[in-house]
C-alpha cells in the first residue's frame, strides 16, 4: 500500500462481513483512512479481479460493501464520510450493457457514486486510482 496515508484501517472483509450479513455478496478489502486535506475520513471498498470482471457482480459486491462500511462508522462522526468504491481487475470488464458508456457507477444513500478503476498487479495502482480523482 504504497503512497496510502500510513495511517489507516484495512478490514479483512470476508471474516468481519460473514458476521453481520453472512448471505450477502461482499468485496474483497475495505480500506479507511483520512484525507487530511479535505478533513474527510475515506471509506474505501475494493475488489480485486485477476481475470474479467461482470458488472453486476462487481456492483452488487461493492454496494453491500458500502452499506456494511456505513455501518462501522460512528453516527456522530466529526469527519465528513466520502464513499468510494474500488475496482481492480486483470482482464476487463463484462458488461451488463455493451452500448451503454463504459463508466461503471452505483447509487448509494442517495448519490451516484463512480466506481474507480485500476489494473491488477501494478505497483503503487491503489494510490494512483485514489490520486486520480482527488482522494489523496
């Protein structure tokens, strides 16, 4: 996790998730840290892919996953929450929709939410997706 603020929370999902919502689709890794530079704490599920990844697949995983994220952070929290979801794969992705514009998004508590996206196996790729759109 190279160029990620230091300090930070890397949940384990699978073991944690299992307990609260053990029939749910879930994400491979939820990551919080705060951006000190917008005073926001970030809430980041990511999924990892190694080969394609489905469209559907990959938004159901994420959206459960920013629910159960939602739900870690205390209500009273001094920080402003930003939510961004997280996609690294290998090959590509499956879509739902081949004519529709490839920009993969969810709808979460009310917002549409861009998915970002990186390739598998790149050095320093998390800090480089976050960079990218402005959350480090």
């Amino acid at each position: 996790m190279n160029g990620i603020p230091t300090t930070r929370i890397v949940v384990h999902v699978e073991r944690e998730f299992d307990a609260h919502a053990p029939n749910k689709k879930r994400c491979d890794r939820l990551l919080f840290y705060e951006d000190t530079t917008k005073n926001n704490l970030v809430a980041a599920p990511i999924e990892l892919k190694s080969g394609k990844a489905k469209e559907s697949e990959v938004v159901e995983k994420l959206e459960n996953s920013l629910e159960f994220a939602a739900s870690l952070v205390p209500t009273q929290a001094t920080l402003k929450i930003a939510y961004v979801p997280v996609l690294f794969h290998g090959r590509g992705i499956n879509w739902t929709n081949p004519k529709r514009r490839r920009q993969l998004s969810l709808f979460f508590r009310g917002r549409n939410l861009q998915v970002l996206i990186g390739h598998c196996g790149k050095a320093g790729n998390l800090a480089q997706v976050l960079s990218n759109a402005g959350y480090l």
